[in-house]
C-alpha cells in the first residue's frame, strides 16, 4: 500500500507538473511581446495619433515598447508589414488595393497580398453636394459636375461606391478632375463643382456650409439592399453608418452616410495566431486607457472594430479572441470565409498571370492582369 501511494503521489506530482508547464507554455505564447513595431500614416494624421494611444497604453500595462514608424505612402506603410520588417500596420484603403492587386500594387513587384486585419475604427465618409444644386438622391448625380482627385484612389474609389449606389458610372456625371484634396474640397463653395465625397469634419466643407451655396448631405438608405450590392460590387468594405458630427450635422441633424475602417490594423496571414490573439486581448483590457486620447477613440471598442466589413479578412487569432468575447457571429463568420475566398483566388490567378505574362510589357502586362481579375471575381458571384 505505501507503495502504491508513493507511485500515486508521485504520478500526481508529474501531472501536477506538466499541467503547469503546459499552462505556462500556453500563457507565455499569449503575452505581448517585450517590443513591437508598427507602421502608421505620417505624424499628426488620426492613424499615428490612435496607434500612439493604443501603443501607450500597452506600455503602461504590459511594459511592451513600441516603434511607430510613420510613412506618406502605401507603399512605405505595407512593405515593412509584409517583409516581417513590422508586425502590424495602421492603414486605409492601400489594404484593399494590395489585397486586389489594384493601383500601386498591380505591377509585377507585387500583386494580391496575403493580409489580415485585426481591428478597424468605423470612419464616417459621406457625400456632401452644394444645396442649391438640388441633389437630393444619388440618382440625381446624373450630369452633375462631381469632384474628384487626381493621383486620389483612396478617396475616387470611395466616390465611385457613391455613384454606383444610384445605379451610376462615372459615365452619367461630369468627372472634374483637381490636383489636390483641397482643391476638390474646396470647389463646392466656389461653385466649380456640384458635388464630392470626403469625410464630414474637413475643414473645406464648414466654409461651404456657411457659403451662399449651403452643404447636403444626400442620404444613403440603409435598407436598400440592391443600392447596397452595387455599392458593395465596386469595394466590399462599406457599411451603413449615422454621423453627428461634421459640417451641416449634429445630433438634431445626423446624416445618413457610409463608414469604412482607419485606422485599420493589418498584419500578414501568416502571423502567428497566438500573438493576434494576444494583441486583441491586450486591446481590449487597455480600452479604458485609450479610450478617451480624441473623439473617435471610443469606437475602437471590438464591439464596433472587431465586425465586419472591412478591406481585408480578419485574422484566425483575431477571430478566436472575438468569438470568446461574443463579438463574432455567424454572420461574421459567412463574410469572413467568402473574403478569405476571393482572396486566394485572386493571389492564385497572379501566379498563373506572372507565368503566362513574363515576356509581356508592363502595359500588356497590366492589361492581361486586369482581364483576369475581373474573370476570377466574376466567377466567385
């Protein structure tokens, strides 16, 4: 009997061990590292602002360094991020472009890029017309003088989405083309234009709301789900959205427009889960420190960042974390799959367009890619 007893303790003693071990293990590979790296619009754009506040407060909680590494480019943004140079980047529209392989990611350097994002703060973008040009649906765009921005496919992409919603092209409006953000801005109350596309706040549309011309926000429905398709069939990361705050918009007055996501966290699909997870776990637990560093802050709540749409799929460790925080449904989940889809469809017609087209010029190259893009995305309806 004693010992029998002494192998049990012992026995016990080993489990006891490796149960503890094993835990260890576990907890270890869910901690924030000791320094991290991150990649953000330049110095004193919303995108560096929120990742300093994010980034704050992990050091205050977890002791983890963070270098914030500004960029004006998306192509400085990413490359760091996709060569491991990173570990995740606050970014925009380039996460959509570099997972299409559309603009500046359409040449042979690059292609449809294996992303993932983790977290997106809903940004309210909205479509504010000159009063007096009597805009009152988006139907009513239809020969129109629209203000876009050249060398601007973050934001023309996003005007185009409008168009589309009333069953437009850019065919139906007359396209003014400006060479700066401020200047398309601007052309509203100068009355060179008629209507744009920009986020409420910008500074460009108070002047038009106080001009003769007055400001109109025109109404995006959220019920209409066709509008919502063709809006959806030109970027598949918009989602219905009622902003107070901005020109011509208050809490009397709120304007029905759409949201996309920046700050938007983005790392490579190759990233470990387990560090996603702990990095959305570390989020989370710090809201309360960040939450309050500007406006926006508290939409980075997961109950609002952490769902769907956004400009790339969602990562697996983050998709873990939410679905134990009882944010990620199946609905989510549905989208998800459908995005991760298309995405390895169109990063393997790249390899098969880079084979076909290696004696091709760059023109003839595009050319090709283009048509095949648009093929594989066909055949995914």
């Amino acid at each position: 009997m004693k010992k029998q007893s002494l192998h049990l303790s012992q026995y016990l003693a080993a489990l006891s061990t490796a149960t503890l071990l094993s835990l260890g293990t576990s907890v270890s590979a869910q901690k924030l590292p000791e320094s991290m790296t991150w990649t953000a619009y330049d110095v004193g754009s919303a995108g560096y602002a929120e990742a300093s506040a994010i980034a704050d407060a992990f050091g205050k909680k977890f002791n983890t360094r963070v270098r914030i590494q500004p960029s004006g480019s998306s192509i400085g943004r990413l490359q760091p991020v996709v060569q491991g140079r990173a570990d995740f980047g606050y970014l925009a529209t380039e996460t959509w472009f570099a997972t299409e392989g559309t603009e500046d990611f359409a040449n042979r350097r690059w292609g449809p890029q294996n992303l993932r994002t983790l977290a997106g703060r809903p940004a309210a973008f909205g479509m504010p017309t000159a009063a007096d040009a009597k805009i009152r649906t988006f139907e009513d765009l239809k020969g129109k003088r629209m203000a876009f921005v050249a060398g601007n496919p973050s934001l023309n992409v996003k005007c185009d989405a409008y168009i589309g919603f009333g069953g437009l092209t850019r065919k139906d409006v007359q396209v003014i083309m400006f060479p700066t953000y401020a200047a398309a801005m601007s052309s509203l109350s100068q009355g060179k234009a008629d209507a744009t596309c920009t986020t409420p706040t910008t500074s460009q549309l108070y002047e038009l709301e106080s001009s003769p011309r007055g400001i109109h926000w025109v109404g995006v429905d959220p019920n209409n789900k066709k509008a919502w398709e063709r809006m959806n069939a030109v970027a598949p990361f918009f989602a219905p959205y009622k902003e107070t705050v901005g020109a011509g918009m208050s809490e009397k007055n709120p304007a029905q427009v759409m949201s996309y996501r920046y700050p938007l966290i983005v790392t490579r699909a190759d990233m470990k889960a387990d560090d996603v997870y702990a990095f959305m776990k570390a989020m989370d637990e710090t809201f309360d420190m960040y939450k309050g560093a500007t406006k926006v802050m508290p939409r980075w709540n997961l109950s609002l960042s952490g769902t769907p749409p956004a400009d790339a799929p969602f990562h697996e460790g983050a998709v873990r974390y939410l679905k134990e925080r009882g944010t990620w449904t199946a609905e989510h989940e549905a989208w998800n799959q459908t995005r991760i889809k298309r995405l390895d469809a169109l990063i393997a017609a790249w390899a098969d367009v880079v084979k076909e087209g290696k004696s091709l010029s760059d023109e003839d190259f595009a050319k090709l890619w283009d048509a095949r893009r648009t093929k594989v995305i066909a055949s995914l309806k």
